[in-house]
C-alpha cells in the first residue's frame, strides 16, 4: 500500500477511476505528445503497484508509472501544483520501492525536466536519437553515490 505524506498529500495506487485526470494531466503537462488513454490503461493493467497518484487539496496533482527494475515510463504533475516538492515525493517513494536503480527516457530540449531529475541524483548516461520523433531522448540515470547515499538516509 502506498505511503501518506503530510500536508494533505498522500500516494496511492492508481484506480480506474482516476482516468479523467491522469488524461488530463496529460493535456497540460504534454502538449507535444501524450500517451494515448489506451497506453496508460495498458500501463495500469502491467503495473498495479507501480502506477501512483498524488492527491493534493481534494484533486490528483501528479502521478508517476514505473516497473519494479526502476524504469520509469512517465511522470507529471499539474502544472498548477509545481514547485511545491510534489514531484520528489513520488520520485523518493519510486525510489523507496523499486528493486532496481531508477533510470527514464527524457526529452533532450525538456531543460525542466533534466533539471529536476539531476537534482534528484540522475545523470545522463546515453542519447537515443529522433526517439520523439522530433526530439532526440536523453538516458538518465541515478547516480551511484547518491543512490548509496539515499539508501543510507532510509
């Protein structure tokens, strides 16, 4: 079962219900290319334990979609609840319960998204070219230090 945090926040595990607004999380926070509704059911179906929500003030803010070897094949949040560390609490509680070292495809002119997942301790460890189509994907990866590290904080 997924953890509650404070401050009204809490992560859970997806429900069929929560469709609608990962659907539109994924309006606002991927105008270029969105999974289709088809792919994030396929994903729920897949990844029962792995495919969170974050519920902040009575709405689903973020969620992430990750296997248990540390792939993950999405995250977001709404973009009116960044900023406010919604984004770390699912990628330390990915972190918390996958088997393996977290490791994503990124987009390479997504300069946002590189920088937050630097600063939870990914590195970049290869380049995927025209994997978007229009964008090349950046590999990244936790580094090993700092997963050393986050483990001994545990």
């Amino acid at each position: 079962m997924a953890d509650s945090a404070v401050n009204c926040n809490s992560i859970r595990t997806f429900r069929a219900g929560d469709i609608p607004h990962i659907m539109e999380i994924e309006r606002q926070a991927f105008p270029k290319g969105r999974y289709p509704k088809e792919l994030i059911l396929e994903y729920a179906r897949k990844y029962p334990e792995s495919f969170i929500v974050l519920e902040q003030e009575n709405d689903l803010a973020g969620y992430m979609i990750y296997d248990r070897g540390g792939h993950i094949f999405s995250m977001a949040v709404k973009p009116a609840f960044r900023r406010r560390g919604l984004g770390s609490m699912m990628f330390t509680y990915a972190r918390k319960h996958a088997d393996g070292k977290l490791w994503l495809e990124v987009r390479s002119k997504n300069t946002g998204a590189i920088r937050f997942y630097e600063s939870m301790g990914m590195r970049v460890r290869g380049k995927v070219p025209r994997y978007y189509e229009t964008d090349d994907a950046l590999v990244m990866a936790m580094d090993h230090g700092k997963l050393e590290q986050f483990k001994a904080e545990s």
